[in-house]
C-alpha cells in the first residue's frame, strides 16, 4: 500500500505542478478569459491565489521523501487538495465546463484516499 500511495503522490504532484503553470502563465488566454468573465476583477487574483496553493499543496505531497517534514504534513496537503478540487467541480459546473468537472473529480478521489491512506492505510 506504501508503494502505490507513493506513486499517487507523485502523479498528484506532477499533475498539480502542471496546473500551477496553467493557472499562473494562461498559456490558453481565451479558455480562461471565457471561464473567469463571471468573476471580474477577482479573477486575477483568484488565479494566482489558485497557483500559489496549488504548488505549495503538490511539492508537500512529496517533501518527506526528499527531508524530513512533519508526518501530518502529507495526508494534511492530501486532504487540502481534496477540498480545493470540490470547489474546482463547483466551478466547472457553474462554467458548464464538463470535462473539467470530471477531470476535477477524478482528482478529488485521488486525493482523498491518498489522505486516508496517509492518515489510516500506511501512515509516513
């Protein structure tokens, strides 16, 4: 069970890294201009917001294999990501970007059992 929560750590991380780079740098300016229209002035902010936490939620999801962090830190960072793809899902649905939503919820599971296996299956 180490093993592949490992794995999903890592997938996790890679993934949200990528997302860091999207959210920050827009290298699709018209998809986001047409998602974030509805939220004015508070969309740049909110996407750098999203950037920021993003990164710092996927480089903890693999900080103890690399140093030695705090146990909790890594089913913590898990279950932050967790609740940041419930409100993504809500997003993409009031954007009607459907599969976003699903991609959003993939995400979520991924993330909530690697919480649940970090806090009860194979705690680090």
């Amino acid at each position: 069970m180490n093993t592949i929560l490992w794995i999903l750590q890592a997938v996790l991380c890679v993934k949200f890294l990528s997302v860091t780079y999207t959210h920050a740098i827009h290298p699709n300016p018209e998809a986001f201009a047409r998602g974030l229209e509805r939220l004015g002035g508070a969309a740049q902010p909110l996407l750098i917001l999203i950037a920021l936490g993003t990164f710092g939620v996927a480089i903890a999801l693999v900080l103890r294999a690399i140093i030695r962090v705090p146990p909790w830190l890594t089913p913590a960072a898990a279950a932050l990501l967790a609740v940041m793809m419930l409100a993504a899902t809500g997003f993409h649905l009031a954007c009607r970007e459907t599969p976003n939503v699903w991609v959003s919820l993939i995400l979520f599971a991924l993330a909530a059992f690697v919480a649940y296996g970090r806090w009860v299956l194979a705690p680090l």
